[in-house]
C-alpha cells in the first residue's frame, strides 16, 4: 500500500495531542450505548489526522458485522465511484475519515423488509461523535452521503438542489467545504436517472478539483475525471 504523505511524524506538538485526543475520543465512541433501540457495536472507520471526511447515514447489518462502514452493496458502488477518480477502496479507506449520522445499526423493520429509519432523537443523540469529529479532525472537506447526512449540515427539499454543488460550511467551530453526494443504494431510483448521473458526475468533478483530496490522493486523476 502507498504510503500517505500525512502519515510521516513531521507534525507539531499540537497536532499529536490533537491525535492523542482523537484515539482517546474513538475509544469513547467504541463503548457508546446510549442508545436503547439501536443494534450495537457502533462501527468505526476512525483515520486520525484525516484532512477528508465522509458523513454516511447509518450501518446496515453487514456494517455492524464486519465492523468497518459501506462493507457491502452500497460499499461497493460508493468504492466504484472514486475508482472513477482513480482511488481504489484500500487508500479511500486508509485515510479518509469514515463517520455517519448515526453509527449504530438501527435494526430492522418489523416486518423484516429492510431497515428502521433511526429516529430523530437518536439523531440528535449521536451528534455528539460527527461534532466531536469535526473538532478533533478539522477537515478542509466533508463528503456527505445520502439525505440524513446532507440533512446535517446544507437545508435541502430535493438531492437536485445540492448534489452537484460544494458548500461553504461553518460548524464546531471549523471551516470547511461540504459536497453532498446520493446514497449509493441500489435502492435509489435518483441516481439511476440520467439527472442523477449527469449531478453525481459534476459532484464527483468537484472532489478531483478540491485541494484536500488532490493533497489526500496525489497520485489519483485530476479534475477531468468523472462517473461512470
Ligand atoms: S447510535 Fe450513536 S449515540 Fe446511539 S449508541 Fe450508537 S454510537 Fe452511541
């Protein structure tokens, strides 16, 4: 594997103390229960010293097994389009901070067919560990992926409105840019339609230009890449 350019100990004291917090704050976000109706563990893909981080909506069942986020369908298309860009799944994941709006499976429908939408309280609860995130980290990027994350931080009525477009966002204290992107279900009739292909191509556009990532993947391609 490539060796990332952040990962050499050239860092400040502050910035190891900053890492020191964050492993001390990933330990805390391991050991949540606060929520009684979710299906613990919360799955962690904690990356420190990550200048891009990615906001999803909430593990599904194969999440919560293997332990790590977008481990199955949805992984596999969201993972296929950064390959577009020229980023395999192994760096994607090897430094980019993988976070969600709430980080423990919601469990299941009663009646089995898919997966509880997590409650607005349980929202709220989980808050606290994509705040604290964005504290300890201080990204210069923020990928937000599907309406529960985009909900977080840009008012939407429709993924028309936002995807494709990059937002300046001021939150915890931190500046940073924000590019919404679909979720990358097969569940997902938008971005499947030839608008949701054509707005996922400039949103992905967006990335390849954005200083953060060429800094986080230098050796990926440039700005013309697009969806495929
Ligand atoms: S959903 Fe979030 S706040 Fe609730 S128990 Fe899991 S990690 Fe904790």
């Amino acid at each position: 594997m490539r060796q990332h350019p952040r990962t050499e100990d050239s860092r400040d004291p502050a910035e190891r103390l900053a890492a020191l917090g964050f492993a001390a704050y990933v330990d805390t976000l391991r050991a949540c229960r606060l929520c009684p109706g979710v299906v613990p563990p919360p799955v962690v893909g904690a990356v420190p010293q990550a200048r891009v981080v990615l906001i999803g909506q909430a593990p599904g069942p194969r999440e919560r097994e293997q332990g790590r986020p977008f481990a199955y369908t949805a992984g596999t298309t969201l993972f296929r389009w950064f390959a577009a860009l020229g980023v395999d799944e192994e760096s994607f994941r090897a430094r980019v901070h993988m976070g969600a709006a709430i980080r423990c499976f919601p469990g299941k429908l009663p009646n089995r067919t898919g997966d509880r939408r997590p409650a607005r309280e349980e929202i709220e609860t989980c808050s606290r560990h994509w705040r604290a995130e964005l504290r300890l980290l201080r990204p210069a990027l923020v990928l937000l992926v599907g309406r529960l994350a985009i909900d977080l931080l840009v008012r939407h009525a429709r993924l028309d409105e936002v995807v494709g477009r990059q937002f300046a966002i001021e939150r915890e204290g931190q500046r940073f840019d924000a590019v919404p992107l679909p979720h990358p279900s097969g569940l997902s009739r938008w971005v499947q339609s030839e608008r949701g292909r054509r707005l996922l191509g400039q949103a992905l556009g967006r990335l390849a230009a954005h200083p953060a990532w060429r800094e986080t993947f230098p050796e990926a391609a440039g700005p013309g890449a697009a969806a495929r």
